[in-house]
C-alpha cells in the first residue's frame, strides 16, 4: 500500500492552489457577514455595493481556477495568474473591509495573508509593498468612513496597523525563509534525479520509476536505446558536437515520451530509456516512424538509433524486464542498427535506409 506523503514545502503551483482554496472560504465567511444571521445583525454592512463584489469574486475565481488547471506547465504564463491573484486579493480585501466596518471590520486579519502571498512571489519587496499599499489603504478607509480624531477610531487603526506590520514582517522573514529552503530542496533534488547534459531524468529515476511501474502492474513498454556509433561522433566531430547531439537526442525522447504519456531517462553514456504506456501494431509502427523521422532530421547531426523494447505483460521483475530489453537491443545491433526490436523478436527497419541517404 503506498504512503501518503504531507509536505509543507509548496511549489508555486501548489501554493497559488492553496490560496485559490482560501478565496472560496473567504467568500463563504463574507456571505455569512452580509447575509446569514446573528453576523448580518450584529455587524455593520452595506449590502447594496456587495452583490457586484460577489459576482466580480466569483468570476475571477473561476477562471483562475481555469487558469490554474490549464497552465500548471506553463511557468511563463502561470506567472502571470499568480501577480494577478495577489491583485486581486488587494482590491477584494479593502472592498470587502470598506463593506463590513471599515476601519472595524472583522474580516481585517486576511490582510495577513495578504502580505505573505505578496512576500511568496516578490520576496522582500513584496512585503514591504504589500504593508505599505494595504496600510495606506486601510487608513484612507477610516479617513473616509469615520472620525479618527475620536479615541474608539483612532486607537483601532494605530494598534491593527502595528501589529499587521509586528505580524507581517516576522511572517515574511518566515516565509523567506521556507521559500530560501524549498529552493535548494529543488536544486537538491534536481541534481539528484536529472542528467544536466540531457536534461532527462537519470538513471535513479528510471531504476525507481521502473520499480514503481511494475509494482503497480500497470501494462506499459520500456525501450532502451542507444545513439549507434557515437565514438564516431565525437572522434569525427570533437566532444562538444557529441554534446549537442546527446542535448538533441534528449529534447526529442522527452517530446515523444511527453506526447505519449511516458517519461524519458538518460540511462547512461550514449543510451537512453523510455518508459511508455503499452501500444502495438500500427500505433507503435507510427511512433517509430515518428521518432526516427525526427531523430533523421536533428540539427546537429543525422542521428542513428537502435532500440530493444519489452512489456510489462512478458515479465513483472524490473531486473529481468530489463534484460530482455537490453538482449533485444544487442540484437539489434547485431542486426545492422538503425532499427529496433520489438517485443516479438520482429526487427523493426521502417524507411530508414532511404531517409539515411538523403541525410547524406
């Protein structure tokens, strides 16, 4: 039975999740506010200006929501949700609090969270920014809301400001801290499961994805490849061409794999692995076709590939899954390379002596 794993350590994914959870409950508790008795007695409201507050929230929420789902590998424009959100957080929290009491309101401790969503995206200048433009804001409202020159007034406002600043700054020093250590938690686990020169995951990964899948008995394909006559390469052209056509046989594995729900690894040298989901006949025939096509037109070079697969259906031992991949890549090697064998023994050449030629 597999562990669950809680961890309080967040990318900004998960983090922007999180929040997008709290402005649900947010909404619900201002509903309540204006709507739900004894809050709607007991505590001052206009109730006329909120309805269009209501429905710009919801709005907003659910194509964020939208957003999120669509963009979770999309960092450039996920990026941009994410300034929106703290934005729109702002001008909901001082409309919210200029609705429900103003300077009173009870809805005054959100600005907390307000600032640490800041300090999450935009670090120390974040928070200052986040404390100035809110206080700023907060002490307008009173200005216009009611008398400060009053002591009930007046004393409220000095003492929510200092400890949302007291709060605020030991929050953000905080949450620095935790962002500071989520970032070499990911450099750490960068450099423990991804290859810099392919930028695939390495051969860890793939000894503990391949443990997991046959575990899981899930029905999926391994193909273990390898660049044919590399030394070649780098004999012909120097290392550093040999470089950018690992770099190239890299991009173009984990393209293929990511177009086909699978993961693509580095598994050593010159040879790589695939792990995909289970396909056969025509479908595997076209991927093939695909994947050599692209591999025969690579900037660098023309590159030349020989691949053995095995299926999970043939043997469940991860060990002996990957010796039968292993022997059908020898074989086709053996065979004249540039081709791959199939699970069946059945050696897979497609056009590949034509397209060679053209190449040349």
């Amino acid at each position: 039975m597999k562990k669950m794993k809680l961890s309080l350590y967040l990318n900004d994914y998960e983090t922007e999740k999180l929040f997008s959870y709290l402005r649900w409950l947010f909404l619900l508790v201002s509903v309540m506010i204006f709507y739900v008795p004894p809050f709607s007695i007991n505590i001052p409201s206009q109730t006329e200006l909120f309805p269009y507050l209501l429905t710009a929230g919801c709005i907003y929420m659910l194509v964020t929501q939208i957003a999120l789902y669509r963009m979770r590998d999309n960092k450039k424009n996920l990026h941009y949700v994410l300034k929106a959100g703290i934005l729109f957080d702002y001008i909901a929290l001082i409309w919210l609090m200029a609705l429900s009491g103003g300077v009173h309101s009870p809805l005054f401790p959100i600005a907390i969270l307000f600032v640490l969503h800041a300090t999450i995206y935009w670090s120390t200048k974040g928070a200052i920014i986040s404390l100035l433009s809110f206080n700023a804001a907060y002490i307008a409202i009173g200005y216009m809301t009611v008398d400060l020159s009053l002591f009930e007034h007046y004393f409220t406002v000095m003492m929510n400001v200092f400890f949302l600043c007291i709060i605020g700054v030991f929050g953000a020093l905080i949450m620095l801290r935790e962002r500071s250590h989520y970032v070499q938690k990911e450099a750490y686990h960068f450099l423990m499961h991804q290859d810099y020169l392919s930028g695939l995951f390495n051969h860890r990964s793939f000894q503990e994805k391949l443990r997991e899948n046959t575990a899981s008995g899930k029905s999926f394909s391994l193909f273990l490849g390898d660049i044919d006559d590399f030394k070649k390469v780098n004999d012909e052209y120097g290392h550093q061409k040999g470089d950018e056509v690992i770099k190239e046989v890299g991009d173009i594995l984990r393209a293929f794999a990511s177009g086909h729900k699978g993961q693509a690894f580095r598994y050593g040298g010159e040879e790589f692995a695939l792990l995909l989901p289970h396909f056969e006949g025509e479908n595997l025939n076209s991927f093939l076709d695909d994947l050599y096509g692209e591999l025969m037109n690579a900037r660098s070079l023309p590159i030349s590939m020989s691949f053995g697969q095995a299926s999970s259906s043939e043997e469940n031992d991860p060990e002996k899954l990957l010796s039968l991949a292993d022997k059908r890549l020898y074989k086709a090697k053996q065979s004249g390379k540039k081709r791959a064998c199939l699970k069946d023994g059945e050696l897979y050449s497609g056009d590949l002596e034509p397209a060679m030629k053209a190449a040349k």
